[in-house]
C-alpha cells in the first residue's frame, strides 16, 4: 500500500492533467508527505457513515431477501484500466477516429483512399495481423 501512495503522489507532482482532474494546481509546489492519500482515505471513511447506509440499503432491499440473518459484504476495490490522458495519446486517438471516419466516408461515396494505410509501428490496432 505504502508503494502506491508514493506513486500516486509522484503522478500527482508530475502529471498536470492528474492535478486538472483533482481540481487543483500545484504550480512550482510539491506534495513531500506521501501518507496524506491514507489520511485523505481514512478522512474520508469516518465521514462517508458507512453503517447508516448500510441500515438503509438493507431495510430497502428486505422484502426482496430470502434469509435476512445473513449478509454478506464484499470491501474489494482495485484499479483496473486506468489511463491517463497525456497530450500524445490525445493527439493520436484523434488521428485514429478521424481516419476510421476517413474510411467509412470513402466507402458510401465511393472514392479512392487518399490517406496512406497507417502501418502496425505506429498503431497495433489498426493493421491485420500478416499470415505466415
């Protein structure tokens, strides 16, 4: 855990799109003291009141359950897929939806493909896989 605080922080410092989406700015300033995202976390926790909801959820959902003795709570929570938008990757989908776009004009006109065929180097998504 200890690992991912200070990489979240180190992205924080260096990343100006992962200030833009926190809603802050750091200017020439830099986070130092990677346990404030646990304190932030645990901030966070004592004041979400988790058991409250809890109550609320289960008297919603009581006449729909079967044994009302047993619940059973699953806390797991991991990052998965996350990208973060840099000018480059930006710039590049850009140039992949306007081709794609690009291609299927072309077929309900009828015209000749002007743009060159972007090759496998530059996009793995785009070329079809050669057969031996």
């Amino acid at each position: 855990m200890l690992f991912r605080h200070k990489k979240q922080i180190k992205q924080l410092n260096g990343t100006i799109d992962y200030q833009f989406f926190c809603d802050i700015h750091l200017g020439s300033t830099r986070f130092t003291n990677f346990k404030i995202v646990s304190q932030i976390r645990c901030e966070l926790a004592a004041n979400l009141g988790i058991n409250t909801l809890k109550k609320d959820l289960f008297a919603h959902r009581k006449p729909y359950m079967d044994s009302k003795n047993q619940i059973t709570e699953d806390a797991s929570c991991y990052e998965s897929e996350l990208r973060y938008p840099t000018p480059q990757k930006l710039l590049w989908e850009a140039i992949y939806w306007l081709y794609r776009q690009l291609k299927k004009t072309r077929k309900i006109v009828g015209a000749k493909c002007l743009v060159p065929i972007l090759k496998q180097e530059y996009h793995p998504k785009i070329t079809k896989k050669k057969r031996n």
